[in-house]
C-alpha cells in the first residue's frame, strides 16, 4: 500500500489553469495554501491521481 507521501496526483489551478504532477505533501501544502502560482484558494476537486 502506498504512503500518502509516494502518491502522485495532478494538480490543476482553477483560476490559472496551471497544471503540476505534485506528491501527498504537497497536496497538502497547496489545500493549506492555494495555488503556488497565483494564490487562488483550491479545493480537492483540483487534483486527480496521476
């Protein structure tokens, strides 16, 4: 079974658009965060397994 750190997922920015794979922790970091480009809040619905 996979840790949440070795997860990959996809991440896509609503506002911006921009598109990043990323890993459990930074998932994390960006739901806690926004969006590391432009700052746009995001929610779950912006990431997709990878």
């Amino acid at each position: 079974m996979e840790s949440e750190s070795m997860k990959e997922y996809e991440f896509t920015c609503p506002a911006c658009g921009q598109q990043i794979e990323i890993n459990g922790p930074m998932r994390t970091a960006i739901l806690s965060n926004g969006c590391p480009i432009c700052s746009t809040s995001v929610s779950d619905d912006s990431f997709a397994p990878a």
